[in-house]
C-alpha cells in the first residue's frame, strides 16, 4: 500500500485515518489546530483529540467528540461552583488535557506534544500540527467576533460575515508536517468542514507551497451530499460567504491543491467531470464504518 498523508478535522477525519489505521494502511495525518482552544487554563486541541481517540479505538462516534464511556464527575463539580466552559470535558478527556497543558508550560514545542501523547497512547504513527505556531480561526458575526469553536458548540445560527484564521500570516510549517509531505505517495483531504478544518493548515503559506508542488495523487473527498452534510455547519458557513456547498465551492477554497475531487453518486453531473483542471470522480461518500473507509481508499487507489 501506498504512504498515506491526510490533512484533515473533526468526526470525519477521524473516521478516515483511524479507519486507515486499522486496515494496516501507513497513514499519517496533518490535523487542524486552529479550533484549539484554552478552558480554565487547559490546552484543548479539539481536532487532535478527536484523531488520536479513533486511531485508540476509544473515540465516541455517537456523540462525535470526546471518549466512549468517559465520565463527567469534574464538569458537574464545575457546575456547581458555576464554573463550568462552554465544552463539556469528560473526566479521561480532562486527563489528557492536563498533560498536554503540563507539556507546553515546560516548554515543548506542540509538535513533540503530540508526539508524547502519541507513544503514551501506544500509537505508531505520526499526526503532525500545520504549524507550532498558535493559529485560531475567528468568525465575523454581525454581533461581534467569535472563535468558530464558540460558534460551533454554541450552535450559533447567525450569518457568517468573515472568516479569518490569526497567526496564519506570520506562522511556519511545522517540521513534522512537512515529513509527513515529504514521506507520503498520497495526500488524501478528509471530508473535514473546508473553511474551518483544512483552511486553516492549507493557510500556512510554507505547508500550501509543499502541498503545491506534491508529486503524487492530490484526491479530496467531498463532505456534502445535496449540498448538506452529515454533521456541522459546512454548508451553511460556505453559503454564508457567497461559496455554494458542491464540488465548485471546494475547488474555489482548494485552489490548485488536489488534483482529484470526489463526490457522492447522486451530486455528480456529466458536464462538470473536469472543474479548474480537476477531475471530479463519483461515489459513495457515506462513511459510517471502517469498511467504508476501506472502499474509497482502494477507490482513490484506482484512479
């Protein structure tokens, strides 16, 4: 099997590498930071966690974030001292929060912090930041500013004015991503949200430019079906900032980085088989279990 790289987020791109994973498939991942966020002095790395629970086999799919089972003993304490965040943490959760916070205050970089909860968890493969540098993506609401993490978990309904992701101007790609580039045959962009979970590793400028000039297949899989997806607010932030849902909008926030996109069965149309250069490719996009991860890998695998 071909060195797999995936840039990815959230439920899906956790489903993707973890069903990769566990199909014996070298796979590394490039996850998205920028959702990071700090709670009552803890460092939480949403998009992270949620990778290195499924690559673990603890992740709770039913819920989409957090570990399977975990308890909430110390967020109902929280609650009682009316001090409880905006995001539920689960008392096993909370244990990797604490050392990935003990971690950076001793100063490691957030590379090697994912790396020693990598080999704590008894994982063997590398999930890299786009950037060691802080990035964080903020949403313009007529209201006022928000992270996309309030805005996400808050499930807020308002109209997206902008969208930005800071420190993405002046950040560096983070070696271990560039690796995971160098080392890969195949670069695979999950069905991930493209504003809030590939933008912002696609917006450091060194990582776009190694991305760019990749030698191998560039596939990505679409996140919508009928222009909605599964879960989130994809559709609905795209629309918002005048990018339809389909496989065009992709392309447009994609610019020049894949060379294939993948789309489900029923959105494909024959007279857009080729977008700006790339060729669109139809399937079965439901991902539910590992197996269907399998079956569009070995699709990608045959283009």
């Amino acid at each position: 099997m071909l060195k797999t790289g995936v840039l990815c987020g959230g439920t899906s791109g956790a489903k993707v590498v973890g069903g990769l994973y566990r199909n014996k498939i070298e796979v590394n991942a490039i996850v998205n930071t920028a959702d990071d966020e700090y709670f009552l002095g803890l460092y939480v790395s949403p998009d992270f966690d949620s990778v290195i629970y499924s690559l673990a086999g603890i992740f709770d799919f039913k819920k989409n974030w957090g570990i399977v089972g975990d308890t909430f003993n110390a967020y109902e304490m929280l609650k009682t001292m009316k001090a409880e965040p905006y995001i539920m943490l689960g008392d096993r959760d909370l244990a990797v929060h604490i050392y990935r916070t003990y971690l950076l205050k001793s100063g490691l970089k957030l590379t090697d912090v994912f790396e020693k909860i990598l080999k704590a968890f008894g994982l063997d493969v590398k999930v890299a930041p786009p950037s060691d540098s802080r990035l964080k993506t903020m949403i313009g609401l007529s209201s006022g500013e928000i992270s996309f993490e309030e805005y996400y978990v808050k499930r807020i309904e308002d109209s997206i004015k902008y969208l930005r992701i800071d420190g993405s101007g002046h950040a560096r790609a983070s070696e271990k991503a560039l690796e995971i580039i160098d080392e890969s045959e195949i670069l695979i962009v999950a069905p991930s949200n493209p504003l809030a979970s590939i933008f912002p590793i696609i917006s450091v400028k060194d990582l776009r430019e190694k991305i760019k000039n990749f030698n191998g297949k560039r596939v990505a899989i679409s996140p919508f079906k009928g222009g909605v997806t599964y879960k989130g607010p994809a559709s609905k932030m795209m629309r918002d900032l005048g990018i339809e849902p389909e496989a065009g909008g992709i392309i447009k926030i994609y610019d020049g980085l894949i060379d294939y996109l993948i789309v489900d069965t029923n959105d494909y149309k024959e007279n857009e088989r080729i977008i700006e250069g790339v060729k669109i490719i139809p399937s079965d996009i439901t991902i539910n279990e590992d197996k269907d991860v399998i079956r569009l890998y070995n699709t990608i695998l045959n283009l």
